[in-house]
C-alpha cells in the first residue's frame, strides 16, 4: 500500500516537472535560457517517473537503472550540445 501511494507521488511529481518546464517556453527570456530549463525540468520529471515505475515493477530495475543513467548522461550532453550551436551561430557558413 505505501508502496502504492509512493509510486503515484513520483509518477505525478514527474509530471509535474514535466508541465513546469514547459511554462517557461512561453516567457519572453533568451532561447538559452528556455533551453536550459526545459531540458532540467524534463531530466528530473522523466528520473521521477522511472523510479515511480522502479518501485511498480522492481523486476524491471536494470533497465530502469539503465533508462535513468542514459536520461542523465543523454540530456545534459545533448543539452550542451544544442546550447553550443545555438550560441555559435552562423560559424558555419
């Protein structure tokens, strides 16, 4: 049962996270900046949905292990990424 209500709360804390960084593409703030908080609020909303489903079915856990590690490493490398070529602009040409 506290396991019940605990994976709700992550789950819903995820979607949360997930409405809350999408608010911030519609201020009036720099493209880098709508960036940078989409990708976090995304990172942490998408974590906390894997571990409410973590403590659902916990024999899945190396694939959601597996699922949280790469959403760290994907987002943030890609983020950078992203934050790089938007900023250099027109090098390119």
């Amino acid at each position: 049962m506290l396991i019940n209500i605990l994976s709700y709360t992550f789950i819903g804390l995820g979607i949360v996270f997930w409405f809350w960084g999408t608010s911030h593409l519609l201020g009036n703030r720099s493209i880098l900046f709508k960036l940078h908080s989409l990708s976090v609020a995304d990172t942490l909303g998408s974590m906390s949905i894997i571990i409410g489903l973590l403590l659902r079915i916990p024999s899945e856990w190396p694939l959601l292990i597996l699922a949280i590690i790469s959403l760290a490493i994907w987002n943030t490398v890609l983020g950078y990424v992203l934050a790089y070529c938007s900023s250099s602009g027109d090098s390119y040409e």
